[in-house]
C-alpha cells in the first residue's frame, strides 16, 4: 500500500518537472515531509484544465452514504480497480495525477514484531506523479462536493519487493496525457499503464521511527537512520 508520502520539492522545480501545468502560488506549496490520508493532497484531475488543486485523500465514491468510507479507500489495486463498486467508474472517468517526490513504506523485521520505515524517492530527487482516481461527493444536491482521491497500487518491482508486497503505481510522464485525456476511457486502454516503475531508477533507505507519528511533518522525517 501508499500511506505516507512527501512533496517538498521547490515551487521552480514543480513547474520545470511538470511543464505545461499550471502549479499553485509558493505561499500554497509548503514543503511537506509526512502527508498523511485525510488531509488536502496536490492533484492534478482530468478536466481539461492541468491545473494543480487539493482533494481529500480518501476517495468517497459518489454513491456513499458516510463521508467516512473514505479512511478504507486511500488505495486502489491495480488488479481489481475496474472491477470494484467503489473505484471502476472513477477509473474510466474521473482519473487524476498526485504529486509526490518520495514515499514510505514500513518493512518488517525479521525476528521482530517491529517495522523500519523506509523512504521511496527516485535516485535523480525528481518530483513525480503517481496515478490516481478522484469523485465528487455532495450529501445534497445544492451543498458544494467534496473532492476526493486514492492512489492505485500495484505488485512491486525487483529493487521494491524486499521492502514491501505493494508499491504505488508511478506513471512515467509520457503517460500524462493520456491519463489525463478527460474522455470516458476503457481498461483495455489504460491496464497497461498500471505497471510498477523502474527498480533501477529508484532508491530507498532506513529513516526513523519519528516519521510514525503523523504529526510529526518536518526534514527529520526523511533523515537516514543510524546505521
């Protein structure tokens, strides 16, 4: 699964990696080390527009009767996601970029109960986008809809697969287009994009256990651990 993820790459950089897009004021981008799902997460949905807004990071199915269901719907596997009630009309409609330049997984140690977070970047410290799905959910009619998104995961690659069983799906940014094409598209038009990145253009290592607590939101986070 994806359930922490950093952005705190410049505003000038954002707009260099992502040219073409429009990306939000500096005074909007904060650099953030531990997002976390509930909270406002950059997007980049297929209206037409390639502008850069904030959705809630668990996607609430326009359907739902409990705004809540988003907490179990921070992911989307690539397998099922054009089978499953709550992602497969999303994934032909409502698909959507989410910025990122590096995120976490917790791999388990052996002979212990415990998990060592790890931090996931690309070795050139790019910012990337991974694939993700947003809805619109109103409990009524006349009330402004919440905008929502999940991050859809698929099997890891060789360099990953050590770490975690899953790993977000990271589109390589000839894929954007297409994506992003705000055209009800079929699975058979877009599975094959949902396939894991490049072990050999990644890196990972050890951080701390400070990353744990989602408060905690500031450089630390991702500083390699001891050893």
């Amino acid at each position: 699964m994806c359930g922490r993820f950093t952005l705190r790459t410049d505003p000038e950089t954002l707009t260099e990696t992502f040219p073409g897009f429009t990306t939000p004021a500096p005074d909007e981008m904060a650099p953030r080390y531990n997002i976390t799902p509930s909270q406002a997460v950059p997007v980049v949905p297929n209206n037409g527009d390639k502008t850069v807004e904030f959705f809630k990071w668990g996607l609430i199915p326009s359907w739902a009767k409990d705004p809540k269901i988003g907490n179990r719907m921070i992911n989307a596997r690539a397998e099922t996601v054009a089978e499953k009630p709550s992602f497969r009309t999303a994934y032909k409609r409502r698909r959507c970029l989410i910025l990122s330049d590096g995120y976490y997984e917790w791999r388990s140690d052996p002979g212990s109960k415990t998990k060592t977070p790890i931090y996931i970047r690309l070795k050139s410290e790019k910012p990337f986008a991974f694939a993700g799905l947003w809805e619109a959910w109103s409990p009524n009619i006349d009330d402004d809809p919440l905008l929502s998104c999940t991050i859809i995961t698929t099997s890891p690659n060789s360099f990953l697969e050590t770490i975690h069983h899953r790993m977000p799906v990271i589109l390589e940014s000839d894929d954007y287009d297409r994506w992003l094409d705000p055209s009800e598209q079929t699975p058979k038009q877009l599975d094959g994009l949902l396939k894991p990145y490049p072990g050999e253009e990644m890196m990972a290592y050890p951080v701390s256990r400070f990353v744990n607590r989602p408060s905690n939101d500031s450089p630390e986070c991702i500083v390699p651990a001891d050893g």
